[in-house]
C-alpha cells in the first residue's frame, strides 16, 4: 500500500503528458519487479499509436528492425482489455514472435488502465526478477497503479488541453491588440505622411516638416506600444494616465490627421472606480471607432462622449458620415467591429451599433465600471 501510494503522488504531481507516461511504466516495472516494461495507447480503432518502454536503453531501442506495432498479445490486450498472466509470452497463440536484435521475453503481464470504462492505456511487463512468472501479489500492485495512473492520464490530457486553449486566447488577445492598437497607429501615421506629401507638392516646406516631425513622433508612440505589449502591459498612452486625457490623445490624432472636426465629452467622475480591464477596452473600443471613421466614414463632424449611468460607464461615438446599410452586409463589416463587441461582451457589456447610408453612424458601448473577467458569447446588435 505504501509503494503504491509513493507511485500515486509521484504521478499526480507530474502535469506534463510524456512525463507522466514514462514515469508511469517506470514505477511498474520497479513494483512489479519486471527487467521490461511497456506502455501502450490506443487510438479510437484499437491500434497501437504510442509505445513507452521501461528496462532498454535508446541504443537497444535503436536497433530493434522492427518496432512493435500492436499486434500479437500487445493487440490482443489493446482491443480486449484484460489482466493476462503468462509463464511464457512466446507460448501463447496470438504470439507473432520478437524482430530481430529484440530482447527474448519469457514471462510475461498486461493490465488495462481503464477511465470511466474507457481503455487509456494498456501496462505490458516482462520477466519477473526471482520468479518463474507474474505473482498475484505482482497483478494487485499494478492493478492499484493502474486506478492512480488512469486519473493522472486524465488530468494531464486535460492539463494539456487547457494549456492549448490557454495559447489560443492568448494568440487572440494579442491578435486583438495589434488591430486595435498598433496597426491603427500606423494607419495614422501614414494618413500624416500622405498629408505631408500633399502639401510638399504645394511646395510649403514648413508645413512639410510639421508633418514629417508628428508622423514620426507617431512612429516612436508605435515603437513604446509594440514594446508594451511584448512585455505584456498596457500601452503606453493610457497606462498612466485617466481615461479622459487617453481619449483626448486619440481625439487630437484625429484632427491631425483628418479635417473632421472632433467633439470629446467625458463626465469628471468617470474614472472613480473604474476598473483597469475595463478603462482599457473602453480605450480601444474608441480607438477603433475613431479609426473607422478616418478610414470609412468620410464624415465632417464626429462626437465624442463618455459618461457614468449609475455602475456602468456608457460611450458614444456618433459621426455625419456615409453610414452603411448593416442588412447588406448582413452581420459584422470586418475585424473591427468585431473587436469592439469582444471587449464590450467580455467585460459584461454590450455595444451597439446603428447606420444608415448617407446618414452616419453611431456606436454605442456599455461596461460595468467594476468589469467582470467573464468571456460570454460574442454579440454586435445592428437596430
């Protein structure tokens, strides 16, 4: 009881898969007191796919011609899982013999590692050190190692599940990011350098320079914010500051580097309490907006406001300009709307936004100043 409680918590404290396995058959070869051990996964159709062994160096493993691939007694156990003690593996008659420069094997059992019913995987020992063949004391022990070792398979396929989701939301926010934030700052940037061109073709070269000095103070911006994210902050024009002065920022860039005219609004009491996940979103949810007006909206006035209803922060974001028709392009024009309502829906809100051709746009976002870090059902509603 003793040994298989240590293999237990030696097992349970291991999350990654391969480690798990190899330690797996490691400690049943060392209770059962076999010179060989194997372990094998099945996939869904009962065939060998993995093979861990125990007791063979890689040199040995190297030079075996052929490698097991599941059939004989291996197969036999993989597609009727059951405890099978042998005095000789070789005798039996499924047995498909040994390739070459393989171990003989004499004495030989397998046991199931069974989870809910399921066959994870199957325990495969050979030679018993001292005895003629596999005890019953021998099959109890891997029998108890085999309940352990089933619930560490598990836990550390799920382990390895949630790390792969972990990475794809972390692909996403990052890919998020880029679009919200840099790649809109450079959009700006380059709306100042064509700016700059233009009036170079006028031949104002004080104007030029004007130009050419905030495009490439721009460029610096863009420079801190990449470095931000690749450190995992938040970027560097609202890390410090309230949130009415960030979206003062990317209202002044706006003017810049359009010839709309831009009207911000923000309630003084907007930032007490506002958490930090959500005065960021409400940032980019702006940004983007902004963005799209530049880029779509060919719009001559844009407001700006940001206010406190209660325990939500409401912003509106409304423009004159060309509008769409949200029923012909049936859901969500692009990524970034898209990324708007992500980041209003995964704090708890929701954002709203209404069109009509030749008749503007506005969008509407409501968080809770006090953010839940839930992530619920993406949802854009077009009234």
């Amino acid at each position: 009881m003793l040994a298989i409680n240590d293999a237990a918590l030696t097992i349970a404290a291991e999350p990654d898969l391969d480690k798990v396995l190899q330690k797996i058959v490691d400690l049943a070869r060392e209770l059962a007191r076999a010179r060989y051990a194997a372990l094998g996964i099945p996939d869904p159709d009962g065939r060998l796919t993995q093979l861990i062994v125990s007791g063979l160096s890689d040199e040995q493993m190297a030079r075996i011609e052929t490698k097991p691939t599941g059939r004989g007694v291996l197969g036999l156990l993989l597609n009727q899982p059951q405890v099978l003690r042998l005095s000789d593996l070789r005798q039996h008659p499924v047995s498909v013999g040994f390739p070459r420069h393989h171990p003989q094997m004499g004495s030989f059992m397998g046991v199931p590692i069974a989870a809910q019913g399921r066959l994870v995987a199957s325990l495969y020992l050979t030679d018993r050190i001292g005895e003629d063949q596999f005890t019953e004391r021998d099959e109890w022990l891997i029998r108890g190692l085999a309940a352990h070792a089933a619930v560490a398979i598990e836990n550390a396929r799920r382990y390895e599940r949630v790390r792969r989701m972990a990475v794809l939301e972390e692909r996403e926010r990052i890919g998020m990011d880029l679009h919200d934030g840099i790649i809109q700052s450079i959009y700006a940037v380059g709306l100042s350098l064509e700016l700059a061109r233009m009036v170079l073709k006028e031949e104002n070269p004080d104007e030029t320079l004007q130009h050419t000095t905030s495009a490439i103070k721009g460029l610096d911006n863009i420079i801190r914010d990449i470095r931000s994210y690749i450190m995992d902050l938040q970027p560097a024009r609202i890390q410090d500051d309230p949130l009415g002065i960030a979206l003062e920022r990317l209202v002044r860039e706006l003017r810049a580097n359009t010839l709309v005219q831009v009207t911000l609004e923000v309630d003084g009491d907007v930032d007490d309490g506002l958490a930090d996940n959500c005065r960021l979103a409400l940032f980019h949810i702006t940004q983007e907006a902004l963005a799209n007006v530049a880029k779509h909206a060919r719009a001559s006035t844009v407001n700006v406001r940001l206010g406190r209803l209660h325990d939500r922060v409401v912003l509106d974001v409304e423009d004159d300009g060309a509008g769409f028709d949200s029923d012909r392009i049936g859901g969500i024009p692009g990524h970034g709307l898209s990324n708007m309502a992500f980041r209003a829906r995964s704090l708890g809100g929701n954002l709203t936004v209404s069109s009509t051709v030749g008749k503007g746009t506005h969008v509407r976002a409501v968080l809770p100043a006090q953010a839940t870090s839930e992530l619920p059902q993406m949802l854009v509603t077009f009234p």
